[in-house]
C-alpha cells in the first residue's frame, strides 16, 4: 500500500472529530475527515487547495498550522457554505493562514466537451500554486466534478495528491476518475479507499502533464 495512505489508515484513531463542531450530512464524512487529517500529517503538506468549503476546510488547516509557508485555499460556489465555513475558522482559533473564495460555475469547453466548471482567472492556480494537496468535494451537482481535476492538475506539485471525496458513485466519481486517466494516463495513480466515509480516491500526480493536449 502506499505509506502515504497506510500511515493515514492507521492514524485515524488518534484524530478526534468532535460532534459538536462537524455540522452534520452535508458536511465530509467524519470517517473521512479523520483520514484526511492524517493523509496532511503523513505527506507533510503544507499548501492545499480544496472545492467545497466546510468542515474540512478546518481539518485541514488545524494539520497545516504549524508548518512554515502554509497555506489553504477554499473554494466553493455557495456564498452560503463559503461563509458558514468561514466563520467556523474564524471562531477555532486556529492560526494557518486560509483563504475563502467564492466562484460561480459556468459552462467551460474542454476539448470538444461542455462541462460546468468554476469561474476563476485564467492561471490563478498556478500562480498559487503549486499545492501539495487538492480536495475535490464540490461542486454537488452530479455534472459538476470532472472539470475540477483538469483545471487543478496542472497546479498540483509532481508526487502531490488529489482526493476526490463520494468516490464510490459508479456513475459519477468512478467515471471521472476514467475519464481523468484517460486524459493524463500514466501520469496520476489512484487508489480507491472503498470503506472510508462514502469512498475516496487518492490520486497521486506522478509527472506534469497538459490534460487539454491529450483531448
């Protein structure tokens, strides 16, 4: 097994998600968010980026506040949750520095495909970038994720990681996840996590590679 993985599987027990601050079924599972705790601790992170803000945005940066040059940013198309999980920050304590960005979604061409992506300029996560980390649980439309990994592939550092959470949906995660190795093959290595929360899928990025060349 990946050591990444394995020391976030065995940590997990040692990672406490207090039921008086998770907000319920809307937000990462807490099975998962224990994991993801970990995943940070065992890989070291220290700059993540993440589509859809909530409790995770807060596990996240509760790991990466010690580290020097950390960074978070948290991007969500709800003024809603961006705010809710905002303020959740704000009142933690918690020192990392993060940064909320609200997007709107609109329709993006990717290749010869129409899909619904967020509305960011164009090569801001680069210019952010590179991120050790990326989290992929957002948008919640069933059409909305696929576009995600190709506009945050390239801003991921070689041997960083993309977690893509509900990865249990066959018609959905797992098709995307098809559809993403198609377009950088052997560039990513995923691993599918099937007992965790509602499924993730650990992705490594093992190279740079341009997804739109491969269209």
């Amino acid at each position: 097994m990946n050591p990444y993985i394995a020391s976030a599987v065995a940590e997990m027990d040692n990672v406490t998600v207090s039921r008086l601050e998770h907000p319920g079924s809307w937000a990462l599972d807490p099975a998962s968010c224990r994991f993801l705790a970990g995943f940070v601790r065992a890989l070291g992170a220290r700059r993540i980026i993440e589509f859809g803000s909530g409790f995770s945005t807060l596990t996240m940066a509760r790991e990466i506040a010690s580290r020097e040059g950390n960074y978070l940013l948290s991007i969500d198309d709800s003024p809603h949750y961006s705010a809710l999980a905002k303020e959740a920050f704000d009142t933690s304590g918690c020192q990392a520095r993060v940064e909320f960005r609200v997007a709107p979604l609109r329709p993006k061409f990717y290749g010869s495909r129409l899909l619904l992506s967020y509305s960011l300029p164009k090569g801001l996560l680069e210019a952010l970038g590179p991120f050790d980390l990326a989290l992929i649980d957002a948008p919640q439309h069933d059409y909305g994720r696929e576009s995600v990994f190709y506009d945050v592939f390239p801003a991921v550092t070689p041997g960083g990681y993309i977690i893509l959470d509900d990865a249990n949906r066959a018609d959905m995660e797992k098709a995307y996840v098809r559809a993403w190795q198609a377009a950088c093959g052997g560039a990513m290595d995923p691993v599918l996590l099937e007992d965790i929360g509602n499924g993730l899928n650990v992705i490594a990025k093992l190279a740079h590679v341009k997804p739109e060349l491969l269209w």
